[in-house]
C-alpha cells in the first residue's frame, strides 16, 4: 500500500446564514507530474486526476482546515467477456465441476 501523496491544502469558509465553502490551493506541478501515473484520459479526450479531500484533525498554521491528496486507487483490470466465457461450451448448459442433482 503506497503512502498519501499530498498535493493541497484548503480552508473552510462559513457564512452568516450557516452555509459553508471549502477553498482549495493546489501544487498544480505536482499534479501535472503525478498525472502520468494516476490521471486518465476520458473517450472525450479530457484529462482527468481524482482527487480527496479531508478534513484535518487540528487546524495548520495558516488556518488550514482540509487536506487535498491524489486518489491513487488504480481498480484491477476486469477480465474480457470472452475471457469468462470461453471455458463454456455453447452446447454446455451446466457450468463444469457444478452437480446435476440439485436437491430442490
């Protein structure tokens, strides 16, 4: 398991009325080299990199209230349909080492 990649800070802001906002400061040279190895390109073409946001324990010495890391959670490749299906003959209708003699 790899370590946080830290990339950001941020502050909450609240309002009069109760609401609340979090501003963002990001290290974008960081972000642009950590994109080769945890961004994507989507089939529209844009990039993208996940990011998390969290909420610090004890407020930093600038009044930060939030920590921005990158998401490096990479999914394991799903096998192809093909690769699945392939160990079934079409002929097949019981999938093999699976009993003929179900009990209900």
């Amino acid at each position: 398991m790899e370590g946080k990649i830290y990339c950001g800070s941020g502050k909450e802001k609240t309002f009069n009325g109760g609401g609340s906002i979090i501003e963002v400061s990001l290290t974008l040279d960081g972000i642009a080299e950590l994109f080769k190895q945890y961004g994507f390109t989507t089939k529209a073409g844009k990039k993208i990199i996940k990011l998390k946001i969290g909420k610090r324990r004890e407020i930093g010495n600038y009044g930060e209230t939030h920590t921005v890391e990158i998401d490096t959670f990479k999914p394991e490749a799903k096998p192809q349909r093909d690769e699945v299906t392939k160990h079934y003959a079409k002929d097949d209708s019981v999938p093999p080492d699976f009993p003929d003699d179900i009990p209900f």
